[in-house]
C-alpha cells in the first residue's frame, strides 16, 4: 500500500514539475508580433496617425526600417489595441507597408479593415 501511495505522489510530482517547465517555455517565448507592433507606433506615427500622416515614407526612414524588419507584418495587425484603432488609419497603415517593400497581402484581413490591391503613386512629371 506504501508503494502504491509513493508510486502516485511521484507521478503528481512529475506531472506538476512537467507542466511548469512547459508554462515557464510559454512565458519566456518573445511576443514578436507585440514588439514589432510596439515598433511600428514608435517609428511609424506621423505616417499612420488618422488626422495627419505621410502615407509614402522615404525607403530610409526609421519607419521603413520597421515595416521591413518586422517579422510578420501582418500579425501586426492582430496587437493593435481597441485604443490605437482609433488613433491610426488601417488605410495609411496598409499603404505604409506597401511603400516600404513589406506590404499587407492584397484581400488581406488587417484588424477589421480589408486590405484592398495598393498601387504607388506616380512619380513627379520632370519639368
């Protein structure tokens, strides 16, 4: 009966001190989509904030950088706070990661916003 009692106190053992090496793998795993989101509201701002914004960054831009170095842009979308959708353009946004070389997919869902196909302006006519 002894054994018995020890033979199942060793298996809770093992199955708790199991479970907690899995949880501390699960904390210790990086957010890249957090980051890359925390990011992209940093250097990008004044490119996809509603009421001003520069929809086309300079290719060397901090933003650009950014969008470019993120790891998948597109789950970007998915850390945007309810707050922060209220202070960018999921528009200006799409449009940035189209400009800087790391673009949303075309039909793409974008917290909300479906991404249409994106075309860059024109250049300048030379005079």
């Amino acid at each position: 009966m002894n054994n018995a009692k020890l033979a199942g106190v060793c298996f809770l053992v093992l199955v708790a001190l199991s479970s907690c090496s899995c949880y501390a793998r699960e904390v210790n795993q990086v957010d890249h989509c957090l980051l890359d989101k925390k990011k992209v509201m940093r250097d990008c701002w004044h490119n996809i904030e509603k009421s001003l914004g520069d929809r086309y960054p300079p290719l060397e831009s901090p933003c650009c950088h950014t969008i470019k170095d993120a790891k998948d842009i597109h789950c970007v979308c998915d850390r945007f706070t309810a707050h922060e959708l209220t202070l960018i353009s999921l528009s200006k946004f799409a449009t940035v990661t189209r400009a800087c070389g790391n673009g949303l997919h075309t039909h793409s869902n974008c917290a909300g916003y479906r991404v249409p196909e994106i075309t860059p302006p024109s250049p300048p006519a030379s005079p």
